[in-house]
C-alpha cells in the first residue's frame, strides 16, 4: 500500500524510481481509507536524505500511511532551505492539537554536547512529553533514543572513543517480540556515534526491557517500555 507524502515532495521521485508505491496528498483524499497518521519530527540537517531512507522502509508496510513532517522553531536548520521547510514541513505549534498513531524522532548531529546545551532541547523534550498523550507509539532513532531515554528516565549518555561506526553483529534478548518479527537470531545494523547508554543503567529502571544488544563495541540496540509504546533504537536500521 502507499505512503501518503507532501505533494512534490523531492523523496517522491527517487522512491518511485525504487517502485515504492507513494501517493500524494491530492490522489489521498480521493480515496475512502483510514490511513496510518504518521508524525517525523527530522532533526538531521539534510532533511531530504532522511525522508527518503525512512519513507523507503515505510512503502513496505500493507498499510496506507498519511506523515507530517515538523522541524524545531528554536533552531533552523542551516543544510534546507527555509522555502523547502516551508512547502513540505510544519511545526510542532501547528500539529500539537492532532494525535498520531505513531512518532519518529530522528537522531541529530549533537550528541558530544550536554542534552541541555542543544539549541533545540526545550522544544524537543516539550515534543517527548507531549507525546505521550498524542502520539500511541513513539520510535527514538541514534540521538533521539539517548534524548528521550534521559528526559523519560534519567539514563545518561558517554562518550565513546573511538566512533562506534560500522555494521555490527547483534542477537534479540527476548522472544516473540512484533517489532522484531521476521528477524533472524542474530542480525546486523549500521551504528554512527560518538556516546552510548550503558546497559547497567538502563537495567536499573523495572520500565525497560531492553529487546536487542550487540556483544561488539556497539552495546545496547533496542529498548522498549513496558507497554511497548516507546521505542529507543541506538543504530540506524533505516540506511
């Protein structure tokens, strides 16, 4: 089934070059289906590239799936231009009425600085706890999975040197888990970063469960809580 994207959308094109079924808005309103509503908000500074690896993931689903895109007030980003965030992103004063069935937030590119010192981390945690009453599940992806484990939990992140950078092999530490359906037991990601959550501080907090790991450099992959309605992967699954 199709993605519902922003009309011109620039991701459209390379998509249906891959035969990944999009539809825009104007074909999507003609047709009489309850789509998925999807919230991104993308804090990479090269919002095409994003869009297009996790719009390319989300054609697979069965589902029709109807996304907004939102960047942060606080901070414009300085790789897209205003005239592109205007014509196919919105911001979060714009969308905080709406609620989704799911919410992404992207990694960033700041993660050697205190969460408090990025220019956008009030707007981002006022995102994060208001998802939790708009949003039925939210997936924290890189930075977003250490920012949302440190303003939901408290887990602090480290530094790590060298980089974590390269695909790692990793297995599943519990069974029967939807998110990881199809999965093999053991299963390779790409991770890209310069801090880490520790394992010992994420098994302190009974809400975790932490549902894969790497026994190589890249630890702790996927934590989720305990009704399964946030999700904080360290990798990027999606490149």
């Amino acid at each position: 089934m199709p993605i519902k994207i922003p009309n011109n959308l620039p991701a459209t094109k390379i998509l249906e070059g891959e035969n990944i079924f999009v539809m825009d808005s104007d074909r999507a309103y003609s047709q009489d289906i309850r789509p998925l509503k999807l919230l991104i908000l993308n804090l990479m500074p090269i919002k095409q590239v994003t869009e297009t690896q996790l719009l390319r993931l989300l054609g697979n689903t069965p589902l029709q799936v109807e996304v907004d895109f939102i960047y942060t007030e606080s901070y414009v980003p300085t790789h897209t231009t205003t005239d592109y965030l205007t014509e196919f992103y919105g911001t979060f004063a714009e969308v905080r009425h709406k609620k989704y069935d799911g919410f992404i937030i992207t990694g960033a590119p700041v993660e050697q600085m205190p969460f408090e010192d990025v220019a956008y981390w009030e707007e981002v945690a006022e995102i994060m706890e208001w998802s939790k009453s708009h949003a039925y599940s939210t997936f924290h992806i890189c930075w977003g999975a250490q920012a949302g484990l440190y303003y939901h939990y408290g887990i602090k992140k480290y530094d790590v040197a060298p980089k974590i950078f390269g695909v790692y092999k990793h297995h599943l530490c519990v069974e029967n888990e939807r998110l990881f359906r199809g999965f093999d037991d053991e299963f390779y990601v790409p991770h890209s970063r310069h801090t880490e959550v520790r394992k010992k501080d994420i098994e302190r907090i009974p809400e975790l469960t932490i549902m894969a790991e790497s026994d190589e450099e890249a630890g702790v992959y996927a934590i989720a809580n305990l009704d399964k309605r946030q999700f904080f992967i360290t990798g990027h699954a999606e490149y």
